[in-house]
C-alpha cells in the first residue's frame, strides 16, 4: 500500500523561547556594554530568566511571559525596585537603557512580551546554606520596606493576591482534577469560605506594596552575610501578613527548619510589630498562600507544565489543605 501524505496543521504558539543571539544583537542596541553582550537561556518558568554577560560584569534577563504580565504590572515592578534602592533597600534592580527606557517588547508570534535587564545579584540562594541571624536580618529589612513603602508613588497601580482570584480560578483546578471529584468538592468548599474569611480582614489590616511572593529563594546572601532580594514580579499593594505568611509557608513547604522562619518573624518585629489582627490571622494566610500556589500552578500548566508539582503531589496539597480548612473552621 502507498503511504498516507503526511499532512500539516496550523497550531498557535502559547510561549516561545527567544533567540539568544537574537536577543544578544537586540540587547547591543539599546543598552551600553564593555564588549559584545553574551545570552544563555537559564531558567524557564512563570517568567524565562536569561543570563547576560559582557566582558567586565554579568546581568540577569528576564522575558515576561506574554499572558503572565502586562506593561504596567511590569512598570510598577521595575519602579517599585527603583523606589527602594532609593531608601538604601539592597534589591537587584533594573538596568535602563541607553534611552532611558526600563524595558522593551519582543515582538513575537503569541504577543508582545516585555523583556529587562536586571543588575546580577551575587552570593548563593539562602535555602542553599540558610542561617538564623541572615534569616532575622530580612526579616527586619522586609519591615524596612513594608515602612517604606508608604512613600511609593507609582505611575500605575497594582495589586497583587486579590482575594477575588480564589473563586475566579477555580475553573482551572476543574480541568487537573477530573479523576478526583472529592478534591474539586473539597477546595471548591475552601475557595469559598477563604474568601469569606480574606474579605472579612483585607480591609482592616495594614497594607502597602508587599513583594508578593517572598521565599528563601528569592534572596542571594555573599559571604558575610549581606544580601541581596530578588524577583518582585508579584509586587503590589496588598495586606503585609501576605509577605509573612509567604515566607513562613515557603520555608516548611520547602522542609526547612522552622527556626528559620521563626527569626524571619523576630527580625520584623523588631522593627515593625505586628498588630492583633495580624497575629490573629497569621494562619488564615497561610492557607490563603497554599490555595494560591495549587490555583496559580494549575492555571499556568499548559505552559509550564506539571514540574512545579514535583515538591508535592496532589495527595499530600489535598490533605493540607483540609487540615488547615479545618484548623480555622471553614470545613
């Protein structure tokens, strides 16, 4: 039998990879190096993360993802991190280009992606060697920040973890969960009662421009022990507990020790106690913190896959999620 034509479909492109030596040539023309800039695709993800080099000193790159970010969630970002390194807060900021600009667009086949260039942050990840008195010390410089931010004036606003995502996304948990009815009933119960319960609070507790989504992994420390923070692509104003509760749940969900958090907590109220309410509603946000990262993992899936799940599986987020639901009533 004569074999079948091999025929071709017309598929839509949901994330590209960029070319580095594209990239490279496009990076020569806006900004000023010592010597022909150098890319390597490091890191793919919610974001793609390059690394930069010239001949004198090394950058990190980053490529928004088209559906992830917009201009001014990028804008806000990039201004929030020029803010603090006005008030002497050690964050890897962005580099302008030789026009002034803060970031341009690649121009590619899913959409318009923003792309920045950001000073290199050097020193190992905290969770690499982690250390109670750094641990107190961010916590105290996140207090810093928290106090600081009062001052932010930015040219757009934004905010970040709406209470409103927990009900809105729950239509991507449909999609992963077809084969587990009983999970789907169960966080579509806690998609309702944590909104509830966050909407009841968010107005009364202190807020301001937060990180967004501050863990042990977000921070390089050098020898010595200072250090720099990384990664504020989630900033925007929202409740301070949110950064906390982040860091706390980040730090047990990634098997550390939990003196570590511990001191993260100290160091902040030394600078910035936490009112009753916060203490009230430590834990509530730390359920909010877990619901949020299954929900935004499962809305991103198809197009950084299931690899974020490998920490934890589908078992071990149900039975936590129903412990801590219970722990604070909402089941």
């Amino acid at each position: 039998m004569p074999r079948a034509a091999i025929s071709s479909a017309p598929i839509s492109i949901s994330h590209s990879v960029l070319d580095v030596r594209s990239l490279a040539a496009e990076l020569a023309r806006r900004y000023t190096f010592d010597g022909p800039p150098v890319c390597q695709l490091f890191y793919r993800g919610m974001n793609d993360i390059y690394i930069v080099h010239d001949d004198a000193r090394r950058y990190a790159l980053r490529a928004w993802r088209a559906s992830w970010r917009s201009v001014n969630d990028v804008t806000y970002e990039l201004e929030f991190l020029d803010f603090l390194q006005s008030r002497g807060i050690p964050v890897a900021g962005g580099t302008k280009a030789t026009d002034g600009s803060p970031f341009f667009l690649a121009d590619v086949p899913e959409g318009p992606r923003p792309v920045g260039l950001f000073q290199w942050a050097e020193g190992k990840k905290f969770g690499a060697a982690p250390d109670a008195g750094v641990a107190r010390n961010m916590g105290a410089m996140f207090a810093r920040i928290h106090i600081a931010g009062a001052d932010f004036r930015p040219s757009v606003a934004r905010t970040a973890n709406p209470s409103t995502a927990f009900l809105a996304n729950l239509v991507y948990l449909k999609e992963l969960l077809f084969d587990r009815p009983d999970d789907l009933k169960l966080y579509t119960h806690v998609a309702e009662a944590l909104t509830r319960a966050v909407k009841g609070v968010e107005t009364s507790l202190p807020r301001g421009p937060n990180h967004g989504d501050f863990h042990f992994n977000n921070v390089h420390v050098k020898p010595g022990g200072d250090f720099t923070l990384l990664d504020f692509d989630n900033a925007g104003d929202d409740c301070f507990i949110q950064d906390l509760a982040c860091y706390t749940w980040a730090n047990n969900y990634g098997g550390h020790d939990p003196i570590y958090a511990e001191a993260f907590m100290a160091g902040y109220e030394q600078v910035r106690p936490l009112c009753a309410l916060e203490k009230a509603s430590f834990d509530l946000f730390l359920l909010a913190k877990e619901f949020r990262l299954l929900v935004g993992f499962t809305k991103h899936m198809n197009c950084i896959g299931h690899a974020p799940l490998r920490f934890r599986d589908l078992d071990w987020f149900a039975a936590s999620i129903s412990s801590r639901a219970q722990g604070l009533g909402l089941l």
